[in-house]
C-alpha cells in the first residue's frame, strides 16, 4: 500500500523502520525522521515507476471497431461539391433582407 506524506507524518519511528524494511530500504537505522519519510516516498516512487514500465499496471488500448449497428445502418449519399456549394450560395441570397435605400430630403 502506497503512504502519502501525511500518514508517514503521524507514524512513530519504530513504524517508519518496519515500512523502510518492507521496501528494502537499506542504511535505514542512522535516520532522522523526516528524512526516512522522504527515502520512503522515494522508494514508493522507483517501484511504481518500475511496476508500471513493466506493463503490469499498463493497460493497452484495443482498436475500436465498427458495431453491427454501424455496420448495417446506411450512409446518405454524398453530394458532389458543386452541389453543395450552389446550394448554400442559393440559400443564403433568400436569408438577405432587402436593403432599405434612402432618399434626400
């Protein structure tokens, strides 16, 4: 179980050793407090780096692939550019609003 820094903050030094045992971390006898937690979360770090380069943790994404009910449904034609395009340009001359013209006074 990964330790966050909090929880290694309320542990004695006693407990701090037998966590530092648990992740093979030697030299660990000589250490002040703060430093042990910070050995220990160094420690958490290479092995959840290692764990994850090893692909035990890594999960590879599958190529999706079309449904049957993708596969089956039709696909509306495609219309041709020209098409398209005449087709907005004829739309967008009715949405125009005349322009009102002014005349001196």
């Amino acid at each position: 179980m990964p330790y966050d820094i909090l929880q290694l903050t309320d542990m004695l030094v006693p407990e701090l050793l037998d966590v530092a045992e648990h992740l093979k971390i030697s030299n660990t006898n000589n250490l002040d407090k703060q430093t042990l937690i910070y050995k220990i979360l160094d420690q958490q770090a290479l092995t959840a780096k290692d764990e994850a380069a090893n692909g035990e943790d890594k999960k590879k994404r599958g190529r999706k692939t079309k449904t049957e009910a993708q596969q089956t449904q039709p696909q509306p034609p495609k219309l041709p550019m020209q098409a398209t395009t005449k087709r907005s340009a004829h739309a967008n001359q009715k949405q125009k609003t005349p322009q009102l013209s002014r005349r001196p006074l």
